[in-house]
C-alpha cells in the first residue's frame, strides 16, 4: 500500500481540518509505521512541523528509554488488530524527554483488511514528573523508616467507643523484632493489636482513642506485662481514625534509674550517719580568677558540732566569718 493509497483512506477516516482541532496529538501512519498525517498537536508537543515527519518513520521520536521488547508486544498487539495503549517515553525535537500515554487502533478498509494506524498522544510529563517525585519521597521514607531505631508503627483504630476498640497495623518497620524476636513487619502488618499481644489490657487502647478524638499529639510511659519492657509510646493524628506511633523500649533506662535512685540513698544514708562533721563545696570563679567556696551540702554533725543550721549557709560563699 503506498502512501498516495494512505491518504485517499485518510478522507474516508476523518477530516484534517477536524483533526487539527483536537486537543490531543494525533499520528497515522502505514503499516511499515511511516508518518501520513500529524494534527497541529502532534508539533505543539513534539517540536516537529508536519513536513519534518511525513516519510519517516516514528522511531524518530524514540528516546531509548524502551528496550525492543516493550515495543514488539506493542506491534504484535495491533498487527493482530487489537488496541493497543500504554505509557511511553520520546524525544522532542530539541532532544528533550517527555512522556505521553499512548493509544493506537488499526484503520482497516471496508473488508476488514488493516491499512495503516491512527495513534492519539497526550502529553502526561507533568504527571509522571509529581509521579517520579512522589516515588522518590516514598523510598527515602522506606529507607527512613526501615532503619529507624524505633519501633513505628501506622495503625487504624476500630470500634472506638467499646469494650471490643482495637488498632489494626497498616504499617511497621523492621525495629519491631526489638520488642519479641518472634515479631516482624509481615506478621504484623494486617494483624490488630489484640491479635498480636492477646494479653493487652482494654485501658491501653484509652491513649490511642484520645489521639484520635483530640486530634493532638500524646506521649506516655507503660510497663507491659506482655513484653516485660517498659515503653515510652509517642502518638501522632495520622487521617480519620489512623495514628502514628513511636515506641521506645526504656526498660534500660528505667533500670539505670533505679540504681542510681538507690545508689543516691546509700549516699545520703551514709552522708548523713557519719560520725564525722561533713560539708561538700562547689568552686566557682571570682571575676579575679580566684576560687570561691560555695556551701553545698552539710551533714547532721556539722551542724551539731559548729552550731550552724546549714540552711542559713547554704549557697553562701566561705569567708572567714565562718572560718572558725
């Protein structure tokens, strides 16, 4: 079929004045893919003019972005006579990339025998830009929230109100496994909170309740009996009935604590048993450069010994009014 043939056959498809109107770029070619026909369109988004395109193949927008597979399924698609539609990636005349969505339909003749292709493309750039974009931000969040330290977690609150509330995980990341080695994201995920920790007590799910109808932030200490950790829960409104949460295990913390707690009474029970009269002083500075005493703290025989009430003192510096 030559191209003369083509564009007989065009006038019986359509009028090009017509097609030139058409806010989409519309392509028809022959069955070898040579260009018979572009609308104003198909220049606005190519750079091409019509006399540039006619006789030459439509490779001639191919960016390479496409391997030859992605392109033989798409001949092998409307050779048999089917449409065909898609994604794809070209290159403008000035060699810039864009992107368009893509649909071509054989044109066939009054026996059903194909002649050619009328191809429409509309310019999606701007779309698989924010697409490109949104999917860069989700995988430095992936990769964020993968590797956090914490536990996160994304949850749904459901039956807020009863005895039966309960949160379903939508999401957690990989630090789970830190709370019971039994634990990881893809048996959480999909999973509620009762279902993962059977025991959980129903006054638990008053925090995750509170976040959602107060739509503010809450952070709070718990000691779980399941666990036998100490956690500190951080939450956050997500949307609607959906939080975020941050769980820290501080059960360490919460040790080191104690012992200091007991190491400071061991101190004080013996600072304040001695025999001996006891003060401690803080050294400070003078705008000399000299080195000042300040009462800090004093035990009950020196106040018994030197007859001072160490809280007239204390915080005063040693002079020699008190250097008996």
């Amino acid at each position: 079929m030559n191209l003369g043939n083509i564009s007989d056959n065009l006038k019986e498809l359509s009028d090009k004045y017509a097609l030139d109107l058409l806010p989409v770029a519309v392509v028809i070619t022959d069955l070898k893919a040579k260009i018979v026909f572009v609308n104003k369109e198909f220049s606005e988004l190519t750079g091409y003019s019509s006399d540039e395109v006619i006789g030459k193949n439509t490779s001639i927008l191919n960016s390479s972005y496409h391997d030859d597979s992605f392109f033989k399924e798409m001949w092998n698609t409307v050779l048999s006579g089917q449409n065909w539609q898609g994604e794809i990636c070209n290159r403008r005349k000035d060699g810039s990339i864009y992107w368009e969505k893509l649909k071509i339909a054989p044109a066939k003749d009054s026996n059903n025998n194909i002649y050619g292709f009328i191809s429409i493309k509309i310019d999606i750039s701007k779309s698989k830009e924010s697409e490109l974009k949104l999917r860069e931000s989700e995988e430095k969040y992936k990769l964020l929230f993968n590797n956090l330290n914490n536990t996160y977690a994304l949850m749904e609150i459901i039956n807020m109100g009863t005895d039966d509330v309960d949160a379903v995980f939508l999401d957690v990341n990989a630090a789970v496994n830190r709370f019971a080695e039994n634990l990881n994201p893809e048996y959480v995920i999909g999973r509620t909170v009762r279902q993962v920790f059977p025991n959980i007590e129903l006054h638990h799910f008053k925090y995750h309740e509170e976040v959602v109808r107060t739509q503010q932030p809450l952070s709070f200490e718990m000691y779980s009996e399941t666990l036998k950790k100490h956690i500190k829960f951080s939450m956050f409104p997500f949307e609607g009935n959906k939080i975020g949460g941050i769980a820290t295990d501080i059960t360490k913390e919460k040790e080191y604590q104690k012992q200091l707690e007991r190491s400071e009474l061991m101190y004080r029970s013996l600072f304040e048993n001695m025999q001996s009269a006891f003060v401690l002083f803080k050294v400070e500075k003078n705008a000399n450069g000299e080195n000042m005493f300040k009462f800090e703290q004093a035990n009950k025989t020196f106040e018994r010994e030197l007859n001072f009430n160490f809280e007239d003192i204390c915080g005063n510096y040693l002079t020699h009014e008190y250097d008996r």
